[in-house]
C-alpha cells in the first residue's frame, strides 16, 4: 500500500516507464509517508483503437 | 468527468466500436448533463481464456 | 458481458443515474449486438477531494 | 455477482489458469452465499516492464 | 503479486469478508503457485442504485 | 491522458491528499512528456475492513 496504476496510450520507451515508475514511486512515498518498498506499480497501456474522448477514438482522428 | 470503461470479449469490429464509443458517449451526456467533450471512454477487451462464469472460461466451453 | 463502469463525481440525482443506466445499456446493447441481458452497469462516485485534473483537485479549485 | 478480478504476471499455464478460476469461485460462493452462476472472473496479465515494487521493474531486476 | 478485487453488493457480514478474503487467498496460492504471504486482496462494495443488470438497478426492481 | 488511481488506506489528510496529487502529477508529467493539464488523478480510499495480504484483514491483525 499505496496501488498506483498509471493507464496511458502505447507508445512509451523502457526508458520513459522505468523513469515513470521511479519518480512516481517517490513521490507517492514522500506525501504519503509510506516507505517506498511498500508502494506497487501497475501501467496498462492503451490502443488508440480502444480510447475515445468527446466520442471519436484516438485513431479516428 | 464522467471516465466510462467497457469491458467485452475481444473480436468486435473497428466499425462496431467506433459506433459503441459514440452512442455511449451520447447516452453518457445526455442523461448526466456532462457536454460530449468531458466525456472519456476505454475500451479493454479480453481473451476468452481469461473470461469465466459459473467457474468456467469461455475457452473451455 | 459487456461490463461498464461509469466513475463520476459525486451528486446526480437518482432519476439521472437511473437514467444513465437505461440509454447507457441500449447503446451498448445495440452498437455490440449484446442482448441487453448481458449489460452489466457499475457507478462509480467520487468526492471532489479525490480527483484531480492538471494537479489541483476539484475540492481545491 | 460477485464479480473478481485476478491480476498478475503473464506465464501461468492453461492448466493453471483453468483450475484458478474453479476454485476461487467456489471459495467465493462458499463463503459470500451467492450461487457459483452468479460469479465472473477476469483475468488479467501483465508484462514484467508494466509492474514494478519499490520504483523497480520486475523486468529490470 | 497476485492481486485480487471481488467486488459485490455491501450487505456482507464481517465474518463473511474474513473468511472470504482466507478462502479466496487459499485457492489463489494453491493454483497459482504464489506463496500466501504474496496474495492482496481488495474488497469493494457497492449499494444497489448503483448497480444495473439489463438496464434496471438493482435498486429499481 | 495519462489517467492514474492511486488505492490507499484511508486516514491521510487533505493535506496530503493535496500534496500528492501535485507531486505525482509532476512525475507523470516530466517522465511521459505528457503536459500537466492532461494528468488526471484518481484516488480511492479503502477500509481496513476490506483489505488483506496473506489472507488476514488488516482490521483483524
């Protein structure tokens, strides 16, 4: 505890997720105060086929 | 505002969920008064191997 | 299936959460060729203090 | 109802995955009274690069 | 890892959600092949006006 | 997009809650490259009731 799950389009690097999950993970420990070991990561990663804002999908556009 | 997230089996077209995302967007607007543009679908599909009722996967079937 | 979440802020009337579900699972019925038997509905409300866009959360704005 | 979802990391086998969803429905009917037809169960996996604890990937252990 | 979510509609017993969560923890190691002591689980509740089955909550019937 | 739920105890402040939401926001911003105004921030808050690791309640530890 704390879950974190981070969704966003595909596309990211390793580089960019391993960052993400790196400064996320600090700062949700730091205004938390739980330890770090004890936060949890999840990323889901999305297609443009399969997200849609306003009604029109992000490969529709 | 309002997130709406759909979870089916995989296998509709690209046709039935360009039409899913507007019709639901559309019924998401208009009985909750959020204006179409705050509206964010998610589309997850999955396997059939990863799908149970009754303890059953639909795979097994 | 299909299984739709719909997560909100908190503070629709009954009447338009009843609502939401009737027009949400036609269209998704109708745009999948799911019966509408097979429409599953979960709301999903949230308080101001537990959202937030670009940062700021609602409750703070 | 209920309704469970199982995330965890790609590479159980068919077999595996076969007797996970038998018998945490039977563990749910057993102990929440609700008939094994009303349980579903999701799976979902994820990839080593998605997860991490403590700001660390499993993919980059 | 894994992580597990049953979500149903509140009403439970206390009792019930404890042996749930050891019933379901079991059958999850057991299958899995995960120690117990890696197995997390999350229980949601939701109240009947929001949940619908075909259109109808549950609320409505 | 990104879209990011942070699962917690509940108990934090709305101090902290409002510190995390900036911080992480942050994060998410400068390791995707994703501007600000696209970071959405979901927290949800859980019992001690309904939440276990290895099988026990953290309200019956």
């Amino acid at each position: 505890m704390p879950y974190v799950t981070v969704k966003m389009l595909e596309g990211r690097t390793d580089e960019q997720k391993k960052a993400l999950v790196e400064k996320v993970t600090a700062a949700v420990s730091e205004t938390t105060g739980a330890s770090k070991e004890k936060v949890t990561i999840f990323i889901e990663e999305m297609s443009k086929k399969n997200y849609a804002v306003a009604g029109v999908r992000e490969s529709d556009k």
